[in-house]
C-alpha cells in the first residue's frame, strides 16, 4: 500500500471548468478572430495545478460526446441548458491539443459523463489506499470526498475535505446524493421533489442521520420536525416518490465504469514543447510563448543577455535555425554587400542609435538583410573604451545614400518614420516603395495586438527576440547603444532586420488575403510615413514667455481652487488623494455613492465627480482644479521644455499604430488633447504661433462624422440637409422638436447638436438624459422621435450591429477593418459598448481615412506643385495645420481646401472651413 506521504493523484474535472471559463472571464480572441478565452482559462488552471502538485500524475477528463445512461433514465435531463455556443464549442478542439500538448492523460468516455469517469477512478484510488485531488467546481463531486479523496475549486481557491463538505452542506458527503435528489438540480433539470428547498432537505437529513431509503422508510416521523411545511411533507414525498429516487439515480455519480487507464497508467506532466510552440503561437497566447522560448532558443546570454559572435561574425544558431549574422568592419566586406544591395529588388534596414528622440539620436550602427537567415550589422559609432576597429560614420553613410534614394529598391523596417527622420538629418533621403511590418500588422488588425517588433515576432513568429534592456541594462544603469559592446550589439542588431524580413515574409500575404486591407495599407498608410515625418521634423513654434504667464495665471487659480475646497469640506485635505476625498464626500458630507472602485470602495473617478457636480459643489471644486492642473503640468510648464535647442522649435511624434480606429495620436507633446472649448485651453492655443512673416492657417472638416453618417446610412432626410446646406443642428431640432426651422431656439440648437452627436456614438437614452438634463423618458421620445425623421440611420445601426455580430468587424468606406471582439460578449455591458463601437467605428474610422487622404495630397502638392512657400506643421482630429507666408495666404487657403474637399468621394459633399491667424487660436 503506498505511504500516505506519497503526493495524491490529480483528477480535473475539465468540462466544468471549461463551462466556468467561458462564462466567468472576459472573451478573447486571435488577431484573425477565433474565440480562445475559454482555453486560455483551463490552461491557465492546469499550469497552476502542475505547478502546486509538482509531483502529482495527473489527468483531465471531459464529457464525451452523444448521450449518456442519465438519458435513458429521464429524457428530460439537462433539457434546460441552452445548446452550446458556437464560440464555445469552437473551442474545445483546440484545449484538447493544448491538454495532449501539456503531457497531460485526456479522458473521454462514451456512455458517461466525466463526473463518472472521475467516480470511477477516485473509487479505485480510495480502494487501494491512495489519497487523490478532484479539481472541480461542481458541487455534485462532494459525493465523492472521503478520507483519501479531496475537491479543489482552483477558481475560488478552495478545499473541501470531509469535514469542510460537512461544514459546508451541513451534511457530510455520503449524504450529498440524498441532498440533490430531495431538491433538485436546475442546472441538470433534476426534478427533485416540489417544494423541497436546501433548508427543508437539509433539516430532514439532518433529523434521520440517513438517506431517501431512511427517510421513506419512516415518513411519520416528518410531521413533528419544525421546518415550514413539515406536517405535509409526508404526503408530497408519497406522491413523489417515484421521481425522488429517481432524482437520486440521475444525482449518483457512477464508480463502475470501464476506463481505457488505470490509475498505474497516469504519469508526471510532461509537457512538449515542440508541440506547445506552435499551439501557444496558434492561439496568440504571447506570454507563455514568450516562456516557452527562454530557454534553448532564444538567443543565450552573453555579456549583456545576447550571443556571442566575433568581430567577423559567425553563425549564431537560434530558433530559426542556423543563421549568418556577421560584423561588417572593412571597406572590401562591405563593398561586397553594397553590390548586393544594389541588385537587389528590397532590403531591410534598421539603424541602431542613441535615442528615441529622432531630433537628438546620433547613429551608431546600420543593420541590413536581403534575405531570411542572413544579416549584417554595420558599426560607425560605438564609443566605449576598447571598442574594436569599426568603419567611419560619414563613408558608410555616403555609400549607403545612393542606395536608400534608388526608387527602384523597395526599403523594409519596422517603424521605418524614425530611420526616416534620422537619416534625413544626415542628409540623406529615403525613396522607393516602403514596407512597414508595424503597419502591416496594425493595418491587419488595429486591436489585437501590440505592433513593436518583439510582440510581433511572438505572435507571427513564434520567437523570442533579444530586447534591448538584455544589452542595454534596465533603469538608471541603462547604457546607451553607442556603449554597448559589438559580442551583444551585433547579434541584436542583425536579429532586427532578420526577423523584420521574415516578419513581412509573413504579414503581407495575410494583409492581402483580408478584403481591401492592401489597400488601405499601399494608398493609406505607407504613403503616409514620409509625410509624417517631414510634418514632424517641421515642428512648430511656440510662445514660451506666453505659457510662462499663462502658468503663473493657472497656480494662482489652482490655489484659489484649493482654497475655495478646503471651506466647502470644512478642512484642509489633500485634492490628488483619492481616499482623502472619499472621506470627505461620502463620509463626512454623505454625498450618494454611485460606484464604487474593484476594492469597494467609493470611486472618485472623473465621471462620477461629472455627476455629483451636478448637484454638490465640492465635486465641480475638483473636477476643475484637476483639470487646470493637468494642463498646468501637461502644456503650460512642460511645451516650454520641448523646444528643440537647435530648431526653436517642438516636434511632436505621431503614431499610426495606436488607436483602433485608424486616426493619429501623438506624444511629446499629445496635440490631440489639447482643450478647444475652454478658455485655459485656447490661452494655450495662443501660444501656438508662426515664425515673422508667416501666419498660421488651420483647415478642419466642418461635421465630417455626420457627413459620414449621411453616406453610410443614406437617409434621405440627411442627405437633403447636407445637399441644400442647411444648418444640421438647427435641421434637427425642427424635426426633433417640431418647430419651423426658423424658429429654432439656441438652446433647442444645442440639443439637437448634442442628439445628433450622441447618436452616432451609440448613446443611449440614459446617457442623452445626463447630457440634456432631461429625465430619462423625454430624452428616449427625442431618441424615437430622431429615428422617425431619419429612419436610414436607424436602419443603419441596426444593420452595422449585425453585420458586426456575424463577422466580428465593421469597415470603413475604404476599406479599413474595425474589429470589435466583444460584439458577442455574454456580459450585457460589453455587448453593449461594442455595439456603440461597431456604430461609431466606420465614421471614425472613415473621418480618420479621409484626412489621411488629404495629408498624402496636400503633401505632394506643397512639395511638387505648389509655388507657395508653406509648411504642414500639425494634425489635430480633423484639421491640418500650417505655417504659410504672410503674402500667400488667401490663395493658399484656396488651394488646401480644394484638395481636402476633395479627400473624400461620399454621397455628400465634404465641407472644409479655412482661416489665418496670428496663431493657433485665431486661425481655428
């Protein structure tokens, strides 16, 4: 007999927490949209069930498919579950490779249930004396709990043996069965007897101290218990007798089933890897893939975390195979390469450097791949102490100029805008056609996963790549690339442009397989990456002796605030201390909670201040003094800082691959936050100014959302007002509210303006009646009443929802996909919010398209056509602006909103307003 000191069997119930999987956690999904929350949740619970029972063999065992002996006996059993989702059912294939993969025995037996398999062998375990743990979450399974044998529930983290089931139930576990059969089981459709509740069979279980055949046995004992019912209780289990004992046969886990294993058959978890790396890759679970790659394949450690290799270079073996990736540090090796360049249809490239800031970084070193499996690293600037023998900066910039300008060689990076901007410091352009493996991922698709290269190469690659803290160093100690020594920077280096190139190898055939996506991606965004870079590299000026008062004027305000705060609550608190704020709202001024934060405690977020602010003036104290603090802290103090000491200028960085929607956002400074509607925020617009002799002109799309809206849905009352040119908001609140269009009231004005706003962004009656200040009911007639005057929108949205309920996505005008993953989510709330994405996404997305257009366009028009002497100097949301000679800005302004009005063929006609100041400000 083993030693009780033998580590216990493991026996997963895997149906069940597959079912708990899909249910409890949020759903998940792969870039090309295949579900795999559910999978990712039963795997995430084997891997902490080895790791706690490292010891332990182990097996999963799932329901088989088809019916069961339970059938037989009642044909109504488990006829209330619903059938199984789609989502869900496309799932378990792929768990089942995963649990194989795992080294894990899989168990699925015709004719029984998994609880009964796991009956069976928790009985053999039990028989020859060999403790043994059920991980379950289905209460059925206490039936099973002996002194050898013990349920897990890993999702609620607990443990029951004997005396925790008795604790509990309130019963132990030979009495389960007579449990469930007196009250049934609505989950399993187990009939039970009517009017038996937990309470009722647990007092009559508890009286007996035995089971059904105890209590039938002497029903006239139940007239004197004390529960409610009980002088009746012996005629209703009379009447029900025969459907007791059968619910008792239906609840019984079977411990006689014939397996194909015994428990001598159940080993260690060993898992195989060769099989796991192209699951995990498969399902896009990165960061055990990430894990997987650790080890043998992922680039050793050196020096620095990277392989070694020699000043010549040597063949580097890795997850890809063998792999030439060499130095190149002499005029006749580099020679060679140049010549190969140069026959070349494209090569990739990646310069190494010694900053992010594409206005400061120096290069130290060019990478550059023809093909997979072989790469170069040249170093020129490397400057730590004994650094080897390497070529000059400025040869091997000369020589590789003429080949990165031949537009007959296509040029391959990832995030190739900032090689662009670099190099054109040094003077040297970028031309050819440009392949982007960021924007092929993003352009494939916006949501599903980071688009830098080490996340990429996870999820198309299955690898692991270097990064650069294993060369660099992490925090403080962090050395930059100029300091790193060429046994690490090489290897590093060359795996960029190797896995860059078999990055695109991978992702362009996949962006053209997906509709229009090629599209998108060759007249959209590739185009795009060289405009952007001279927009950015332009900059633009500001007033910083502006900002300097205007920071003054904002500290003195803030202090007011604070000062105005502390008599309303009544003491002195600090107003960034979420907790010290809660106190004084909800405590102390008994404010109505109306979240609360994942802790329980009273939130004190934005939205929730909005709404108190409504009604308590503490709220509107706050909410305003962070406001003025964030743009205190984001513009006023910090624009000052980023000026570039060389232009005079601030140059922003503009990211294609962030938002999921296809528009820009920027950073250093973010210019897409910048407040319109307030004072503070147009002081700060002010700020924003031209060189002498210039003005600044802004161009904005005047209501391209709704524009939009009027294509996609092809409302005809929608299409008249924008045709005839009619003031939309106004249009709308005469229908909406009944009036003559002339006697539309300013208020009814921005209403209507708030309405047709709303709308498109999926609101709700809820939401407009906070927007309005109206109850709840007025807001949902205006709502209807909206949908009766323009029925093609409504018709719309109601169209997008399913077209992105079948699909999974909803596209733009040109093309572009939107996924929305969450569109079929069994959470009510995120079904919800997708459903608002998949409404809003096409115009955003659309509106985003279109200015991308126009940026392309006015491009090539300032740099090819034009005789004006002007610069693209921002991109705000829908406005585009410039810095353009004093003289030339009535013709200017012509032309630019010729071509913007033009960006974009839709059923209406797209309306550009264009105005010059002498900054910001004014012009917009």
């Amino acid at each position: 007999m083993p030693s009780k000191a033998a580590p216990p069997i493991v026996f997963v119930d895997g149906s069940a927490y597959l079912y708990r999987a899909f249910h409890a956690l949020p759903p998940l999904s792969t870039s090309d949209g295949r579900p795999t929350g559910a999978v990712r949740g039963v795997v995430s619970m084997l891997k902490s069930l080895i790791k706690q029972y490292p010891e332990s063999p182990m097996a999963v065992v799932f329901d088989a498919k088809g019916k069961t002996f339970r059938d037989e006996l009642f044909a109504e059993y488990k006829a209330h579950r619903p059938p199984m989702p789609d989502e869900l059912r496309a799932q378990i294939e792929p768990l089942h490779a995963c649990v194989r993969a795992l080294g894990l025995p899989l168990l699925c037996v015709e004719g029984v249930e998994a609880d009964d398999v796991i009956g069976t062998l928790a009985r053999h375990a039990t028989e020859q004396g060999r403790d043994a743990v059920i991980s379950t979450g289905d209460k059925d399974m206490a039936q099973l709990v002996n002194s050898h044998i013990t349920l897990v529930n890993t999702m609620k983290g607990e443990t029951l043996d004997p005396t925790g089931v008795e604790e509990k139930f309130g019963i132990p576990p030979e009495l389960i069965v007579d449990y469930l059969a007196l009250m049934g089981d609505s989950v399993d459709n187990i009939p039970g007897v009517p009017g038996v509740g937990p309470k009722t069979a647990l007092a009559m279980l508890t009286e007996y101290g035995a089971g059904l055949e105890a209590i039938y046995a002497d029903l006239d004992r139940l007239s004197g218990l004390s529960f409610r019912g009980a002088k009746s209780m012996a005629k209703k289990l009379e009447e029900y007798r025969e459907q007791a004992f059968l619910s008792h046969r239906l609840a019984t886990i079977r411990t006689d089933c014939e397996l194909p294993v015994g428990l001598d058959d159940l080993g260690l978890p060993k898992p195989d890897r060769e099989a796991l790396i192209p699951l995990y890759r498969e399902l896009e679970f990165n960061g055990w893939l990430a894990e997987l790659l650790e080890g043998a394949d992922a680039p050793a450690a050196a020096e620095g975390g990277a392989k070694p290799v020699g000043e010549d270079g040597v063949e580097v073996p890795s997850a890809f195979g063998e792999v030439d990736y060499q130095a190149v540090v002499d005029r006749a090796t580099l020679d060679a390469w140049l010549d190969r360049l140069a026959g070349s249809e494209a090569f990739c490239f990646d310069l190494e450097t010694t900053s992010l800031a594409y206005m400061r970084a120096e290069i130290v070193g060019i990478g550059l791949a023809i093909v997979p499996g072989e790469a170069i690293y040249v170093p020129v600037g490397h400057s730590y102490l004994g650094v080897p023998e390497q070529l000059d900066r400025d040869e091997v910039l000369g020589l590789l100029a003429p080949l990165l300008a031949n537009p007959a060689i296509a040029k391959i990076g990832q995030n190739l805008k900032y090689d662009i901007e670099v190099l054109a410091r040094y003077g040297i352009e970028v031309r050819g056609r440009l392949i982007d493996t960021m924007l092929e991922s993003y352009v494939l698709n916006s949501t599903a996963t980071r688009h830098d290269m080490d996340s990429l190469a996870l999820t198309h690659l299955g690898y692991r790549t270097v990064s650069f803290e294993e060369v660099a160093g992490k925090g403080a100690k962090q050395i930059t690339f100029d300091q790193v020594a060429l046994e690490s920077a090489v290897p590093y280096a060359c795996e960029d442009v190797d896995v860059t190139l078999r990055l695109h190898q991978v992702l362009r055939p996949r962006v053209e397989a997906q509709g229009r996506l090629n599209e998108v991606l060759d007249q959209l965004e590739t185009p795009l990456i060289p405009v952007l870079a001279r927009i950015e590299r332009n900059g633009v000026m500001i007033d910083a002796e502006r900002l300097g008062i205007q920071s003054r004027e904002l500290e003195s305000r803030i202090k007011e605030l604070e000062l105005k705060a502390f008599e309303v609550a009544g003491r002195e608190f600090n107003l960034g201390s979420p907790k010290q704020l809660g106190e004084i709202l909800f405590d102390e001024q008994k404010l109505p909670v109306i979240k609360k934060t994942p802790k329980g405690a009273p939130s004190t977020a934005e939205a929730v201040l909005e709404e108190l602010a409504l009604d308590y003036p503490l709220p509107k104290l706050i909410i305003e003094h962070r406001g003025l603090s964030k743009l205190k802290s984001t513009y006023t103090d910090k624009l000052p800082q980023l000026i570039d000491p060389s232009s005079r200028r601030i140059h922003t960085s503009y990211h294609q691959a962030v938002t999921a929607t296809g528009r820009l956002s920027s950073s250093d400074p973010n210019l897409q936050n910048i407040p319109v509607r307030t004072e503070e925020g147009r002081k700060i617009r002010r700020a924003f100014i031209a060189r002498p002799g210039y003005r600044i002109v802004a161009a904005d799309y005047s209501q391209i959302e709704l524009r939009i809206m009027a294509h996609l849905s092809g409302d005809k009352g929608l299409l008249t007002a924008f045709a005839e040119g009619r003031d939309i908001h106004a249009a709308t609140a005469a229908e909406v509210f009944g009036v003559a269009l002339d006697k539309v009231s300013a208020d009814q004005r921005r209403s209507a303006k708030a309405i047709n706003f709303g709308l498109i962004y999926g609101m709700s009656a809820w939401g407009l009646s906070r927007q309005l200040h109206v109850e709840r009911n007025q807001a949902q007639v205006y709502i209807e009443r909206y949908f009766d005057r323009y029925p093609g929108v409504a018709r719309f949205m109601e169209n997008i929802r399913a077209q992105a309920g079948e699909q999974g996505f909803v596209e733009t005008v040109f093309g572009r996909r939107l996924y929305v993953p969450e569109i079929t989510s069994r959470n009510h709330a995120r079904r919800q919010a997708a459903e608002r994405t998949a409404i809003n996404a096409p115009m955003q997305g659309t509106a985003a398209d279109i200015i991308k257009r126009a940026m392309i366009d006015v491009d090539g028009w300032l740099r090819d056509e034009s005789e004006f002497d002007a610069l693209m100097v921002m991109q705000v949301h829908d406005e585009l602006v410039f810095e353009v000679k004093d003289d030339q800005v009535e013709g200017f302004i012509e032309g630019v909103r010729k071509r913007m009005e033009a960006a974009g063929e839709l059923d209406v006609a797209l309306l550009v307003e264009a105005r010059a100041g002498n900054n910001w400000d004014e012009a917009h």
